[in-house]
C-alpha cells in the first residue's frame, strides 16, 4: 500500500516514514500542501497522513481540493493546535481521522492501517481468500492452516493482491503500491517475486490462487 505523508516538520515527517515503511508500507513524503496536492492529483495513494499547518497551501486546503476534485483517497489530519472548531472543519470536509500533536508513530502507524483495511471493505485484521488467511496486524500467512514463510516485500506484495481480490492489478499499479516511487518499471524484479510468491502459496496445492493474465497483470481469486 502506498502512503502519502505531508508534515512540514522535517524530523517528525521522517519518524513517521521510517515508522509506515517498517510496516511494510510504500511511503512518499513531501513538505508543503502546494506539493502534496500535485502529487495526489497526478500519483496513486491508498491514504494521506496530512499536517493541517503547512506552507504554500495548508492542509484544509488541499483537503478540501481533493474532495472537489472527487478524490476520495483516506485522509489522517494530524494538527499542533488541538482546536475543536479546526478538528469539526477538517471532518466536514471530508477527513477519515483526525490525531493531536504531539502523538505516538505507533498510534499514527495503527489509524492509518484501519483506514487502508476501510477502504479496502477489510475491517478485521484477518483478510480472507478461499483458504489463505493474511493477519496484517500478527504479520502472518497460512494456507488451509500451514505458515507461508514471506519476506516483508512478499508480504506488501500479497497484502495489496488481497486487498484486490478478484481484480486484474498490472504490474503498474503493483509498483506504484508496492515499491519504491524511483523503482525501475523496466526490470524483472516484479515478475521475479510474483514467482517466489506464487511458489510459497500455490505449490502443493490443486486449487490455485495467483493468476498470471497474459498481456495485462495479475490477479487473487478464490472462486475458481
């Protein structure tokens, strides 16, 4: 999943991005609202962590931007001022959550993964296809009750394709969610670990999860 950060306190900005990435998340940080409203209208995000005092644009701003522009993206609205009139502004306009400063990376880490299972219909910490089980919370995987061993980019890999079950995900939208923002889309690092993922889930198994299809992406499915 891929996450925008905006705080124009450089250290915390940074505390914050160490803390997502850790949790295996795809982290873009930008300091100002003027360039984190670019970046929503032109990029892919599964949520924004979004300071309220910003130079350029503040962060009502951009909020308020987004949802005229129909972007419906999670908004967390992190805030110094502790203002209950501020906090209520921020809500009607269309924030997901809302966390007084100074807060714990931990608390930030825990509100953002429950608005990524929101929006992604998920509201246990158990995301369910036929009999593979992933705990985003315990960082497990089993199928029909057995651990899959994964590493931390298998995992975001296999989170994300859950979270889309069902669907078609090109290997565009896998980069843009899963790797880095400066990732090379002309290597085979996708296809490679989309082998070792399909190995770890597939193999032994009749039942078969992880399709390739041809020409266009990859897709989870359960129903087949």
């Amino acid at each position: 999943m891929r996450v925008l950060v905006v705080e124009d306190e450089k250290k915390l900005g940074s505390f914050l991005r160490k803390g997502l990435t850790q949790e295996n998340l795809v982290v873009d940080l930008v300091h100002a609202g003027d360039i984190a409203l670019e970046r929503l209208l032109t990029h892919s995000y599964d949520a924004v962590v979004l300071d309220i005092m910003l130079p350029g644009r503040d962060g009502l701003s951009v909020l308020r931007e987004m949802r005229r522009q129909y972007l419906n993206t999670p908004v967390l609205l992190l805030s110094a001022r502790g203002n209950v009139n501020e906090r209520v502004e921020g809500l009607n306009l269309g924030a997901d959550d809302y966390l007084s400063k100074p807060c714990s990376i931990t608390e930030v880490v825990a509100r953002v993964r429950a608005l990524l299972r929101r929006a992604a219909g998920e509201h246990a910490t158990v995301m369910q296809v036929a009999d593979l089980s992933l705990n985003v919370v315990a960082r497990a995987a089993t199928r029909g009750g057995r651990k899959v061993e994964l590493t931390n980019r298998e995992f975001a890999l296999l989170e994300y394709l859950m979270a889309h079950a069902g669907r078609v995900i090109t290997k565009t939208s896998l980069c843009e969610h899963v790797w880095e923002h400066h990732f090379d889309t002309g290597t085979n690092v996708v296809e490679v670990c989309m082998q070792r993922l399909r190995r770890k889930i597939d193999d032994g198994y009749a039942k078969k999860l992880l399709h390739t299809v041809r020409g266009t992406g990859y897709a989870l499915r359960g129903d087949e």
